[in-house]
C-alpha cells in the first residue's frame, strides 16, 4: 500500500506545474468566496469541480486538480465559507 501511494504521488507531482489562477466571486451576502481555477495548455474537453472537507482548503486539492488539468479537465476548487481564503462564518460549528 505504501508502494502505491508513492508512486500515485509521484505522478500526481508531475502534474503540478499545471498554472492555477485565483478569483474572487462576491456571494449575495457581500462574502468574498475565494475560488482556484485550473486550466492545462490546450482546449479543456471536461470540468470538474473539487470540494475540500471540513476545516480544509482549496490549497489541499492542488495536486488531484493539477492532475485533472493535465488530463485535459478545467478544474475549479473554491474555499467554503469561513475556510482558506473565503470569508465569513461557517454555518456548522463542532460541539465537542
């Protein structure tokens, strides 16, 4: 199993030169939603839309959606409210 995802690394870390570009879309609440996009040479032909877990980021995606983008996929990760670099509040807070 190791093996495996060493080599899985290894290729998803080839694909990490694919260039991201960042937007800012305003939520209808005047929340800033930060959103990476990623997008290979040549036309995409599919997109995909990556969503992280709770207390996450869009940033922990970064090698699956490079990896997707060098497959010919446009790939769009956002933060969720209140993670990474979106703002506001987290609608759901842990009771622990």
């Amino acid at each position: 199993m190791l093996l495996l995802s060493s080599i899985l690394l290894n290729v998803l870390s080839d694909q990490a030169s694919v260039p991201r570009t960042y937007m800012e879309l305003k939520l209808d609440d005047g929340v800033s939603s930060s959103v990476a996009v990623y997008v290979a040479g040549g036309k995409p032909t599919r997109a995909a839309l990556l969503l992280h877990g709770f207390s996450g980021s869009k940033e922990n995606l970064a090698l699956v959606a490079s990896s997707l983008a060098g497959a010919g996929y446009v790939v769009f990760t956002p933060d969720w409210r209140g993670h990474g670099e979106t703002g506001g509040r987290c609608p759901v807070q842990l009771k622990l």
